[in-house]
C-alpha cells in the first residue's frame, strides 16, 4: 500500500504486519515522524522536511505560542526526550503536513507495523525509492490521544493551526458552472458574497506574509461581521429547505429537483461561499485573540470556547451541504437512466441531463476536497444471487444503482410476482440490511422502489414448491404477511434453486425479538422445556 501525500511527489508506504522493535528498520531509525492530530492533518517532526513534502508552518501565531506549542508537542510525543537521549539528532517540529483522502481509506483498511506505541512506514519517493523511514501516531490512537491530553490549553491552538491550514490550501477553487448559475438567480446577493469572499481571502494572505493577525488586519474583518452572520444563515436557511423537500419518497423528491434543479445549486454554492467567509472570519479572530498574550491567561478560555464552538457549527453546516449534493448528484443520475421523457426544465433553456449531472459532481467533489475527503459514488450493481428467467436487464442494474438507498451492496435481485387480486410484475432485492419490493414499471419508468423494509422486521419465511407452476415465498414481519410467487420457470432446475437459496437468505433473518415474545402458563412445564430445546 503506498497512498499519495497531497502536494508531494512522496507516498507513504505502510507495512502490513506487526513486529518487534527490533526487526522493524534494521540498524536504521525512523528519521521522521508524524503526529495526527485529526483525519487528515498531522504535525511533522524531523531534522529536515523530507524532500518534496508539502509542509504548512505554524503561522499567524505569535512566537511565544508557537514556540510554547512545539516544546509541548516535543515533550508530550517523546521526540523531545528521545533528543535528549541522542537517539534523534535535532529532531524538531516543522509544521504541519496533509495527508490526502486516499492515504486516509488506506490507513483505515491496513494493518501497519508497529514499535513503541507507534505505526511505522515509509517515504517513498519518485520510482519507488525510499526517502525517509516514518513513525506515525494516528488520530485515533492512544498515542495521540495522551499527547492532546498533555497539551492542555494548548490543544486549542493546535487546532487553531489546523484551521489555519484547512482554509488557505483549498478554498480558493469556484465551480464555474455553479457559480454562474448562483450569479444569475442570486444577483441580489452576488455583490455582498463576493465582497465578503474577496475580504476575507486578503484578509488571510496578509497575515500569512506578515505571520500575525494584528488590528490592522482584523479591522476589516470584524467590521464586517454583521454581513458575515446574515449570508450564513440566509443560504443555510435555503439549504435546509430543499434538505426537508427531499426528505420524502422518490417520486416527490424527483417533482422538487426537475422544478427546482437551478435554485439547488445556486443555494448550495452560496451557502459554500458564505460558510467559508464566515469560517475564515472566525479563524482570524481566534489568531487575533491568541496576539494578546498579556490576557494569555483568560484568552485561553475563550480561545478554546471559539475554537470549539466553530469547528462544531462548521461541521454541521458542511454536513448538511454535503447530504443535499448527494441526495442531488444521486437523483440526477438516476433520471439520467430513466427513459428521455423524463428531462429537466431549466428556467433559462432546455438543458441536458448530463450536463446537469455534470454540474451537481462537480460541486460535490468541490465540497469533499475542501473537507479532505474522497468523492464517491455508489459501485455499479452485480448481484451475487440472481433468479431470473434469464440475464438481468442491463438497464434495470443500471437504475437501481442509484434507486438502492445507501450504500449497501445488493446482494440479491429476482423477477416475482405480487400476490394480488390482479397480480403484477415487481423486483424482489435483498441488502445487507433490508428488502424491497416494487413493481417493474416504478423501477424502469419512475425509478421508484415502493416499499422497503428492515430485515429485522422478518418474523418468519416459508418457501413452498408448487406441482408444475413456480413456488411460492410468503415472508412475514412485524406487521404484515407478504406473498411472492415466481412464474413456472421457477419450478424446476436452475430457476427453482435460486428461488430456493432466495427463501433461505430471507429465513436467515428471521428473529423474534424477546419484546414481542409471549409466555403463558397453560403452556408451562414439560412441554415448555422441550419446546425450548427443540430451538
């Protein structure tokens, strides 16, 4: 495994198996290390930058925080007694360093080797050569968790840093697409969020060249705090109506994008400015406070409350975008797949559905890199268990893709009939998690799937053959008896022994709760005893 470090020409490799110190680098200490200090953003200790590493200083911090900041981080990790033991020659911090999303999905799925408490990898340069031996404590680790615990007030800072760090690599990057869509339907308000943008962007680049955040620089920010507040909560307000618009069935969902598709996007990428504007705003004002070190001793609490309080609400504004382009990206894909008469009117021309779909990717992965995450999308559909007449319709796959809620794997698909007065045809699939059943025509004209339920809700399967028709599957739940049939293809050979192994996955769910179970003394006794042994 070898993820890329973002901005570097560097990868970190991580060894798969854990060893003792002493088979770990033979005759060769780790000649950097790496404290996470949260997904994504580590303090990096060495002699030296390793060469081609992207390293972000400790800046717009005072010299005596900072330097306070560096003794604790030395101290509390063991760097700094290591030094002093001569095992590490000048060993100390150099800043901060990103790790990007993919070097995050690795870390989570290996198994690095460890030493002292500490994983351990390497650097690998261009072609494969190895340019530094890595010690690394990861965010969830008890490694890090004793080093933020030693640190104190100081933690505030270093999450200070990490804010810092945060918003002066990624944010500069605008959709073109969505912001002139943002522009044409939120004219009235284009002015003032790209004034703030603007404002806050120089506000940031002169204190990174000036390495503080003093009254000269923060004047302009704080008089515009009013303008700051109300565009945050005026785009969030917009956000969180389409979010409860959405929040309904997938017909209804699909009325709201095809009328609205424009006024999503445009809201969404306002909110981003206006979230970001504000977000700057606050980080500033933090670097502002942490200047006045003749308070330190009161300004640590209030720094800690602001640097709190704004990574909690940043978070939950971010979450909330973050859920809208999904739901969006997801359902204009979907339509995508459905047939041509389902398009999307726009409110200046006829617009096609793939540039529509376009739009709405490219704002979600703008969205998952300011966040330092991975875009994904939902793996195309292959079905290990299929009972099907024949092949499964391309098609069908392909809509139901993006119909399946989640991301759970489909596990199972097949081709039954609703029991009904007037039977119909539906889709039968099975999840890791629930079951759904719809008609054939909601899945490939609307991409509807109309009933789902938990597969905890299962009570009881019976599966039964029938003489020369197909079988019957009765499923039974918490509240209420569903019957499937399958047509006479069904009835024997392949057909009947996937219907067959459909019926047992189905019956491996079934569970009682002891909630519901019952117990009565007529019943008691004997009787009862062999009862319970017989299950």
């Amino acid at each position: 495994m070898a993820p890329e470090a973002e901005g570097s020409a560097n990868e970190l490799s991580v060894p798969s198996d854990n060893v003792n110190d002493a088979t770990v680098f033979p005759g060769d200490e780790p000649t950097v290390s790496l404290v996470e200090i949260e997904p994504g953003i580590a303090v990096l200790f060495a002699d030296q930058p390793p060469v081609g590493l992207d390293v972000i200083p400790f800046d717009m911090m005072s010299a005596q925080a900072s330097q306070g900041l560096t003794d604790r981080l030395a101290m509390a990790s063991g760097i700094g007694n290591l030094a002093a033991q001569g095992a590490q020659s000048a060993m100390s911090v150099q800043g901060l360093v990103r790790l990007a999303p993919e070097t995050l999905q690795a870390l989570k799925t290996a198994r690095p080797m460890t030493s002292g408490g500490w994983n351990l990898g390497s650097l690998v340069a261009g072609k494969g050569k190895i340019a530094a031996s890595v010690r690394w404590a990861p965010v969830t680790g008890a490694q890090t968790a004793s080093i933020l615990s030693a640190l104190g007030p100081a933690a505030a800072l270093l999450a200070l840093q990490v804010q810092l760090a945060s918003t002066s690599r990624r944010i500069d990057e605008n959709v073109r697409l969505t912001r002139d869509v943002l522009q044409a339907l939120h004219e009235d308000q284009w002015t003032t969020l790209l004034g703030l943008h603007e404002t806050t962007m120089r506000a940031v680049r002169e204190a990174q060249a000036a390495g503080t955040v003093n009254d000269h620089i923060y004047t302009a920010i704080a008089t515009r705090d009013p303008d700051l507040r109300k565009q945050r909560l005026l785009f969030r307000s917009f956000v969180r109506g389409h979010i409860k618009a959405l929040d309904t069935d997938g017909q209804s969902r699909r009325a709201h994008i095809q009328k609205n598709v424009e006024q999503i996007l445009a809201d969404a990428h306002g909110m981003l400015m206006a979230e970001w504007s504000w977000y700057r705003s606050q980080v500033l004002r933090a670097s502002h406070i942490s200047r006045d070190e003749a308070n330190a001793a009161e300004n640590e609490r209030l720094l800690a409350e602001l640097v709190a309080d704004t990574q909690r609400e940043h978070t939950r504004a971010m979450d909330e975008v973050t859920g809208l382009l999904t739901d969006l990206e997801r359902q204009c894909r979907l339509i995508a797949e459905l047939p041509s008469e389902w398009s999307l009117p726009f409110t200046t021309k006829r617009q096609n559905i793939q540039e529509t779909v376009a739009m709405a990717e490219a704002l979600a992965e703008r969205v998952a890199t300011l966040r330092n995450r991975t875009h994904t999308q939902p793996a195309p559909l292959d079905p290990p268990l299929t009972v099907f007449a024949e092949a499964v319709p391309h098609e069908v796959l392909r809509i139901l893709r993006w119909a399946v809620p989640g991301e759970e794997p489909l596990l199972a698909l097949a081709d039954v009939n609703l029991d009904r007065l007037v039977g119909e045809d539906a889709y039968l699939g099975v999840t890791p998690e629930r079951f759904f059943i719809s008609p054939q025509s909601a899945v490939r004209k609307q991409g509807t799937i109309e009933r789902e339920f938990p597969l905890s809700d299962i009570r009881y399967v019976r599966f039964r053959e029938r003489d020369k028709r197909g079988p019957v599957l009765d499923v039974i739940t918490a509240d209420e008896n569903i019957r499937l049939t399958f047509d006479d293809w069904a009835g024997k050979g392949k057909g009947l022994d996937g219907a067959c192994r459909l019926g047992n996955l189905l019956a491996a769910a079934m569970d009682l709760p002891e909630s519901e179970r019952r117990t009565d003394p007529l019943l008691s006794g004997k009787s009862s005893r062999k009862r319970a042994i017989t299950r």
